[in-house]
C-alpha cells in the first residue's frame, strides 16, 4: 500500500483531462504538435546553441521526448510531456503552459529554508487553527508516505529554473499548490495525509486533508491575468519573472513578499523612516555610523491598482530616498531579495543613481533569422518617431546583417543603442554599498545586481541569482492542444562577459537563510549583513 500511495503524491487528472474531448489527439497530433515547438525552438529559441555548451544537447532531448510522446494515453500525460520537455532546458523564461484555470492546494505555503520544507503561512480561510495546528516553521516530512525531496525531485521536472538552487526552492514552494497549467492536479475527491514535525522536536504528527479546487479542468486562456505588465511602450525590453510567482500564488500574491516592496526584515526600533510605500527605505544607528536600507522589489513601476505605467514618479521616488540617504549614511544596504525585474531601460536609471562613471547599457544578443527581422521592423516602423523606434530599428538591421551572414546570433547590442548610460546629474549615492540577492530573484533581478557588481559599485551578499538571461517573447500556440508557449529570444551578459543564462548574479559574500531568520524576522541574517558592510566600511 505505501508503495501504490508513493507513486501518487503528483495524482494526476489525466483522465478528466482526457474526458473533456470528443476524440483523443492522435498520434499524429502529438508529434504535430512536438514539432510545432521543436521546429520554432530551432528559427527563433536564442539560447539553443548556448544550451549545448552547458551539456543540454538539443537533438538528444528531442529524441528523448519523442519516444516519451509516442508513450502517451492520454491527452493530459502528452501536455505535461511537453511541459517537462520545456523544463529540461533550465531557462527560466521559456515556458509552456496548458489553457487552464484549473489548480488545487492544500490551504498553507511552503517554503525550502537549510534544505528542509517548512511552513510559510497558513489560509486560514481554508485551514482554521482548531482543524490545522500547525504553524510556521513546522516541516513538511512526507505526503501520502512519499519523503519530500522524493517529491520536490518529481515536481522539479516541470520545473524552468535557469539554476539548481532555484529550481530546488521552486520545487519546494510547489508542494502544497497544484496550478494545472504547469502540474498535474490531484483527482477529484482526493485528500492528502501529510507528516508533520513540530518545529526542531522529535514530534512528528500526521494530518489528513483534502485538496481544494478551483477553477475548470480546461478553460480558455484567461487573458486578464493579473501578472500581466502594463507597459509603456513596447514591452521587447521587459525582463521579468512576476508570472512565474503570479502561477503560484495567484490572488495571494499581493500578501506576499516576492515583488513586493514590503521588508522581510525586521526595522530597528530607533530607524528614520523615509518612507513604507511603495517601497521602503530607512537608516539607523549604528556602531559605524547610520546604516541605509533600501528596498527595489523590481523594476517594472506600476500603479497597484490601476496597472499603469507610472516610471517618473516611481524614479522621483527612488531619487528622494537616494537623497536622502546620501546625506544621512555611512553605507547602504540595497534589498533585491525576490526582486522580479522589468524594464531596462528603468533599471539602467536607476544603476545610474549609484555610478560615477558613464556605462556600457546591458548587453545582447538577439537571435538572427528572417521572422526575428521582420518583428523587430514592425515594432521599429509602428514607434517610428520615437527614440525607442530608432534603437529597435538599429535591432533589426543587426539581425538582418547577421542572418543574411549565416549566423545564429548577432553582435553584442543593447536595447537602448550602445551610447553610454551617464550617471545622474543630480542624484547619486557616493557610499559603500552591499545589495542582498537571493535564488528567487530573475532575470531584471539578475541585470541589476551584475551591473552593480560589475562596476565596482556593490558587493553582493547571499545566494546566486535565477539566472534567466533574455528577454522572451509569446510564439504561437501548439495547433492542437491549445498549449501556450513563451519562448527567449536573446542572452544578455554580465559586464564580465558571463552569460547570465544559467549562471546569475554571483554572491561575494554567500550566505543561506537559516531557520532562525525565517521565524525570527530575520534578525540573525540583518546582522550578517550589517557586519559585512561594516567591513567595507572599515
């Protein structure tokens, strides 16, 4: 019996999948489809030659998956083949995802802290304290007598992390929640008997509860999906995650601290507040003399409420609190923690508020072919009288020079021309500065803290960065199983020349979140840091 429970934590509803349609794919549908995605990953996916030199090499996937395909029953195993065919490609931005709104949880959050699986917070709207005792800190042993990390290994290959540690923590933060567009649903009716520790005790108790469901099977794709950017202009130089964490917590998103400009960290009692929204920012005394805490939850400046692009007043924002922070501070902490990008061009201005020296903008390179030319000449001609039209143009004529010469990618370019970024003349922060960087951070969240530390102008403390390095954009969806398709079309690099694909944005200082931050504000980890600025100080 534990053997037949233990191969299915992941129960899939498949066959419910498969009931919602007249006839089957056939076969040939399948491998329609496969193609579909394989053929445009060859014309379009930037990265692909790139993935050979980190072991991933494309014809060996691709014949992999089509003996996986050839093996499916149903309609619901093919989808999640090819959602798995996607993650085997460690790129945080290309993803594949079916047209549900299906999904099911078991009404907590879960979080990877020292490598165990512990609770984050509770719905008590779901889970009320006299059914569900537990609380945070409290880990996760088995479910249905499979051991976590048998479970996180299972999750984890649907998984499209552009690192190990992010997909590990991904895999981690999934096992209470079931979004059918990326993982398999548990059937209906199903419930979940999950073991328990208390705390750091030897007590260890077992819980059954049923998963609760919301949203269709299948539906149409819901195209007012709240993470989605209000841009504004163009969106080709977006470099953002929010989607990612959008899957996961859906409607909890806002109550949580991935994109946020909340702290997770606990403010000292004796700080100057500059200001708690839309970001916060503080200093306070220390034994060095006042310390600053900035917090950049990313780089894509929108109204909460309305979605509209609001860049020059978030940037006012961020000029007064860098103001004010250069006139009251000895160092700054930047806090990029969960950081989910956006915009480059923002995220350059706001690189120049702590440079002394004109820059190099971030740099690409854009897949070459005749579809990516014509794309980025009909965003030229449509922005034509504008500054963004006249560098997308210059875009498009590298990719055409290039594909005209037979290569895969072109030169190095930028989004914004290769004119240098100057500082800013007006604002600018001139004093030691350490930035916080996690796993959880992508993709603009990779740019920024690289540029920093690539100019000499921060140290970075903590875990490497996601490593999702390009920019993406949507392809067609497959013919036949409706499956949406978001696909990067360029790399981006580190001023060190290191692609950030894969790699990040690299800690001078490692440092792993303990189980004491976690419960404890964080306090133990706002130390660590503190003495690690205190040394650059020094």
């Amino acid at each position: 019996m534990p053997n037949m429970m233990r191969t299915f934590t992941l129960l899939i509803f498949l066959f419910s999948i498969n009931s919602l349609f007249a006839n089957s794919l056939t076969l040939e549908q399948k491998y329609s489809d496969f193609y579909q995605l394989v053929n445009t990953m060859k014309a379009s996916y930037g990265p692909l030659q790139y993935k050979e030199t980190q072991g991933i090499i494309f014809d060996n996937v691709v014949n992999e998956f089509k003996e996986k395909i050839e093996k499916t029953q149903t309609n619901g195993e093919f989808y999640y083949t090819i959602v798995e065919f996607v993650a085997r490609f460690q790129d945080s931005h290309f993803s594949a995802n079916l047209p549900t709104t299906h999904r099911a949880t078991l009404g907590f959050y879960t979080d990877l802290v020292d490598g165990k699986v512990l609770i984050d917070s509770v719905n008590e709207n779901f889970l009320p304290k006299d059914t569900f005792s537990f609380i945070k800190g409290d880990e996760i042993i088995s479910i249905n007598d499979q051991p976590v990390r048998e479970l996180m290994n299972e999750i984890g290959k649907y998984i499209s992390g552009g690192t190990k540690e992010n997909r590990d923590r991904m895999s981690a933060i999934y096992v209470p929640i079931r979004p059918g567009s990326l993982l398999p649903v548990p059937l209906p009716n199903t419930k979940a008997k999950l073991k328990i520790r208390r705390g750091t005790s030897n007590i260890i108790e077992e819980v059954e509860l049923p998963w609760i469901y919301t949203g269709e099977p299948i539906d149409e794709y819901d195209s007012t999906n709240k993470g989605l950017i209000s841009p504004k202009h163009h969106d080709l130089d977006m470099l953002s995650v929010k989607d990612i964490w959008q899957n996961i917590y859906d409607d909890q998103l806002e109550v949580t601290y991935f994109c946020s400009g909340k702290t997770r960290v606990a403010i000292p009692k004796d700080a100057t507040i500059i200001m708690k929204t839309p970001f916060v920012a503080y200093y306070h005394p220390t034994e060095k003399g006042n310390i600053g805490y900035l917090r950049i939850p990313h780089y894509y400046p929108q109204n909460e409420t309305t979605g509209t692009w609001e860049g020059e007043l978030r940037f006012a924002q961020y000029e007064y609190a860098i103001r004010e922070l250069e006139k009251n501070t000895v160092g700054l902490v930047i806090d990029q923690d969960h950081n989910c990008g956006g915009s480059v061009d923002y995220l350059q201005s706001l690189v120049s508020l702590f440079i002394d020296t004109p820059f190099k903008p971030l740099q690409f390179q854009f897949r070459a072919n005749k579809v990516n030319y014509l794309f980025y000449l009909k965003i030229a001609n449509e922005y034509s009288s504008t500054i963004d039209g006249q560098n997308i143009k210059e875009i498009a004529e590298l990719v055409k020079d290039a594909w005209q010469k037979g290569d895969f990618m072109t030169g190095m370019t930028s989004f914004s021309s290769n004119d240098l970024v100057y500082p800013n003349p007006k604002t600018r922060y001139t004093k030691p500065i350490l930035m916080l960087i996690d796993e959880n951070s992508g993709s603009g969240g990779d740019a920024f803290p690289s540029m920093m530390q690539g100019f000499g102008r921060a140290k970075l403390f903590g875990t490497r960065t996601m490593g999702a390095g390009g920019h993406v954009s949507e392809v067609p969806d497959l013919n036949y199983s409706g499956i949406k398709v978001k696909m990067t079309k360029s790399l981006f690099y580190r001023p060190d020349g290191v692609a950030v694909e894969n790699h990040g944005a690299e800690p001078n200082i490692p440092y792993t979140i303990t189980r004491d931050d976690f419960i404890y504000e964080y306090k133990g980890y706002q130390k660590a840091y503190l003495a690690a600025l205190f040394e650059m100080i020094n």
